[in-house]
C-alpha cells in the first residue's frame, strides 16, 4: 500500500509534534505508531495512539520503517524473541514509560531498545539524521 490510500480503520492520533513540525509535513509518510495504548482524550480529542519519534537537544524527527514495509505490520526486536503483545497496555502499570528510557537511535540512526534494532519485514526503523538521540 502506499502511504496515501486509506486503511479500513484509521486511528485519530494526537502528538505534541506540533512546535517541532508544521502538520502538512506528516502527511503521507510511513510512521511507526505504538498502537495498543488505551485510547485517551488530549486537549479534547480520542487519541488512539502515539507517534514515535526521536529528539536531541530541540531537533525532533519522526521514526519511520523502510517505504516498502507493510502498512500496519508489527515492528519486533533483532534477535528478540518477543512473544505476543498485550493488547492494550495498563496505563497505571505504566509500560511505556519504562520501556521508552531505553529506546534510543544509535550511531546509525536506526531505532533500538537495549541496543535491539527495531525491524519491519523490510529492514530497520531509522530516523532521518538524529544520532544517539531519545525516543519517546
């Protein structure tokens, strides 16, 4: 699919992007969306997932997987077993939070989780040029 056809369910998602990026520059880009979060509203909207991206010093970049990824596909952990994903994360749990410290861009600007790359079926997940910087 490419990133301008519709898929069956779209999700409204609210970011706080919106100091870092003007919004006609997420349209039609292949993104990487943690999609099992419990839906909550932000500034009155259902927001049903969040956008990854990654952020040094003021500079923030979206995550994106390779262009002829899926659409929808699962991203998994190289060398990972990861078993099967909850299906919506206990927000009092707090899972994201704990796991995000450890999601970083490395030295190639790939996406990891304890140094894990985060992959699609088509290669790795990357941003465009944030070196060693913080995913959230």
């Amino acid at each position: 699919m490419e990133p301008t056809e519709t898929l069956p369910n779209p999700r409204t998602i609210v970011s706080g992007l919106a100091p870092y990026m003007p919004k006609e520059s997420l349209l039609n880009k292949y993104v990487v969306v943690v999609n099992n979060m419990k839906p909550s509203k932000f500034r009155g909207v259902l927001s049903q997932g969040m956008l990854l991206a990654a952020g040094k010093g003021d500079k923030v970049e979206l995550l994106h997987p390779p262009s002829t990824s899926q659409l929808g596909e699962r991203v998994y952990l190289s060398k990972v077993n990861m078993g099967t994903a909850d299906p919506v994360l206990k927000p009092k749990q707090r899972v994201f939070e704990q796991v995000s410290q450890d999601l970083k861009t490395n030295g190639s600007r790939i996406a990891t989780y304890k140094g894990h790359e985060l992959l699609t079926s088509a290669g790795p997940v990357a941003c465009e040029s944030i070196v060693d910087g913080q995913i959230s």
